[in-house]
C-alpha cells in the first residue's frame, strides 16, 4: 500500500473512531443502570454503546460510500482522505 493510501486508510480509520465515540458517549450520558448495579458495569455498558456506535457509525459510512461515493468520503474521512483504500487479497 503506498504513503497515500495508508494516510487515507489511518484517516478514515480514525475519523470513524473518534466521530463513532462521540455519538456513543452522547448517547451513553442518557443510559440508566440501576442503583444497585456497580460502577464498574456502568463503565462496561458506556464501553459497549460507544463501541456500537462506533462499528455502526462505520457501516453506515461504507453503506453510503458505495452509493454515494463523495457523500462516503466526508462521512468516513470529513473530506480530508484523497480516495478510497484499495485492498488488495494477496
């Protein structure tokens, strides 16, 4: 993979990760546990709604990107990756 596209690919990887984080930790402010449930499963359901929301927050990129390719670039990369990553299978 050449300098450029291994930028495009950390690039999107990231905006991904930190939009996705994002939006799960806004979402995860609104989730209630119980009173009697530990600090530490509160902490575990935060992690895990942040988590989901990152993996669906990268889907829905790759969903979009493969119909609307330039629409895809801004939500994977906000604009700022040059082109899609190609992956070769060796």
């Amino acid at each position: 993979m050449s300098g450029g596209m291994m930028l495009n690919s950390i690039i999107r990887t990231v905006v991904s990760k930190v939009v996705g984080a994002l939006l799960g930790l806004a979402l995860a402010v609104g989730v209630v546990v119980p009173a009697h449930l530990t600090e530490m499963l509160t902490v575990v359901l935060a992690a895990a709604v942040v988590g989901l929301v990152e993996v669906a927050y990268y889907v829905l990129g790759r969903v979009i990107e493969q119909r609307f390719p330039t629409a895809g670039k801004v939500v994977l990369s906000l604009g700022m990756a040059k082109g899609t990553p190609v992956y070769v299978r060796r």
